[in-house]
C-alpha cells in the first residue's frame, strides 16, 4: 500500500493535501508536514481545509498561512489526512484519485488507496512511515508538524495509545529538530480570553447522571455570542467534564446553524467510537464524535444515554 501511495504521488503534479473540518492538530499537522516534501519534489501543492476560522493556535505551524479554505481549480490527486469519512472534508465527490491517510479504526476506507493504521497514534505517524519507507530525510519543518500531530492525539504522550513506538517516533522528530517546549506552548499556553469564558460557562451548566460516571454539557451559539467566543474556542472543552473524578463518560453538546456536533470522550470503561458509529460518525475508543441535524438537545442526551451501559 505505502509503495502504491508513493508511486500514485511521483506521478501526479497538481496535489491536494486536505484535512477533516474542525481541524485538530492531527489535521493540520499531518496535511502540512507532506507540504515542503512536495514541494520539493516540484510538485504543485494546495493545502486545503474547508474550515473558516481556523484555530489560530496552529498558526506556528511552517505554512500555515497556505491553508485556503477552498479547492483549486487543477487537480490530479487529493491525499485526505485524519478523517475518517469522506463527508468529513466538506468537498464534492470527484472522478479525482484520492489517497486516504489516517488512523481511525472507524476509517470507511473511501480512498482509492488507504493508508489506513489504527494501530497508531495519529495520522501523522501513517506520514512518518511513508517518508522513512521512501528514504526522505526528515526537515525540521516537517518534523515540527508530525511532533505537534503526534503530541497532540496523544494527550503529550498520556493517552493509552501512548506505547515505546510513539517515543521512538517522538526521538526521530526531535532528532531532526522539532521542539516540544515551544510546541507545548504554542498549542497550551495562548487560550484567548474568550475561550476560558466559555470554558467556565461550560462548567456552570454541567449535568451529572448516573452516579455521576456521566457528565454532560451543552454549549449554544448564544453562549459563544455572550463570551465573545469563536467556534474553535470549544476545542478540547469536553476534557474538562472528563477531568472531574467521577466522570467515565463526558459528552459536549456545540450547537452549529442547523445541528448540533456532539463530542465524546471516556476513560476506560466505555468505548465511544461504538456510540458515534450509531449516529453515523466515528472515532477512537476514548474520543469520537458526531454531529446530528436537531436542535431537540434533550432528545439527544436520552438517546445517547440509551446506548451507554455504566
Ligand atoms: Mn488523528
């Protein structure tokens, strides 16, 4: 598969490297580290994410300023980095050949190659072994965008994908300079004002059931209005209803124009990938999410707590 991926890219010119909307660090991370790779190889690159406004937290990110949120015009090849699904991108189905990368295990294998790995830990690590199994060396603004990728869809190594062989590919990265002090704080240390209003707006309206093994938060485009808050603003805010002791459960209901995303995260005793994929989205066993088009939040918490044993 690797050696198919790499033949379909030396002989494409025009490439797309796209990435699922709401970006996370994965996202940008492994979709920007193949960019100067390509270009190298004087390849025509477009680096395309369907998102408006990105979380400007990423924006150390080498190249992050190429980021356009929409498709050009000519194109032979689109590589989709960490989306699991193809509605995921927000793009039109085309006759152009696609190379799926990602990690997901609840992955639909839309490509016409997948480069397809649950058994690691970011999408960015499916990138770093293509580079290594076609002798690329490793520049530092490729290795800062696979660090941050990795570290990020790791929880900085303390999720439970965490294993010797994301500190090997941890150790190759720094090798090749990325540096993980001024990564940490890039991503950790520039919330905005906003973003901590939201944050202790969320916490206010929390809802605890089952013993408390549950937590639920719901989070309406008014209260983004009252906080001055931007949609990234709620990235990674479930975390926090997971953090409380008690919590096995932590589900963040966001409104959105016409839906509602709702994002999951467990501990260890519930596998929330199994949740989303009964709402038709996806994930991984500690982090998965889907987005439902109503407004009826209420109906939503029932019927996911209908799914959830615990
Ligand atoms: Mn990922």
């Amino acid at each position: 598969m690797y050696q198919e991926a790499w033949n379909l890219i030396s002989q494409s010119n025009n490439i797309i490297l796209i990435s699922h909307l709401n970006p996370d660090g994965d996202a940008l991370g492994s979709s920007l580290s193949l960019y100067p790779v390509l270009k190298d190889m004087g390849k025509n690159v477009h680096v395309v994410n369907m998102t408006l406004p990105l979380a400007l937290r990423y924006d150390f990110l080498p190249n992050f300023a190429k980021i356009k949120s929409k498709m050009p015009s000519k194109c032979d090849l689109i590589i989709s980095f960490d989306c699991g699904s193809f509605d995921r991108l927000g793009i039109d189905k085309s006759d152009i050949p696609l190379i799926n990368i990602d990690h997901h295990k609840t992955n639909t294998n839309y490509g016409d190659i997948n480069l397809v790995d649950p058994g690691k830990a970011s999408a960015s690590s499916v990138v770093l072994s293509l580079l290594e199994k076609n002798d690329i060396p490793l520049r530092r603004d490729v290795a800062t965008c696979i660090y941050t990728a990795l570290a990020e869809d790791t929880g900085f190594f303390s999720f439970d994908n965490v294993s010797e062989k994301v500190f090997e590919d941890a150790a190759k990265l720094i090798k090749a300079k990325a540096n993980p002090a001024l990564i940490a704080q890039k991503l950790k240390e520039r919330n905005s004002l906003a973003k901590l209003r939201l944050e202790a707006l969320l916490i206010d309206k929390l809802e605890l059931v089952n013993d408390a093994k549950i937590g639920y938060s719901i989070l309406t485009l008014d209260d983004f209005t009252k906080c001055g808050a931007i949609r990234p603003d709620s990235d990674r805010c479930v975390d926090i209803i997971r953090s409380l002791v008690t919590v096995e459960l932590a589900i963040l209901l966001i409104e959105e124009n016409h839906s509602y995303k709702i994002s999951l995260r467990s501990k260890d005793k519930v596998d929330v990938s199994d949740i989303a994929l009964v709402f038709g989205g996806g994930g991984h066993k500690r982090a998965a999410g889907f987005t439902i088009q109503t407004k009826d939040t209420e109906k939503i918490i029932d019927n996911i707590l209908n799914k959830v044993q615990i």
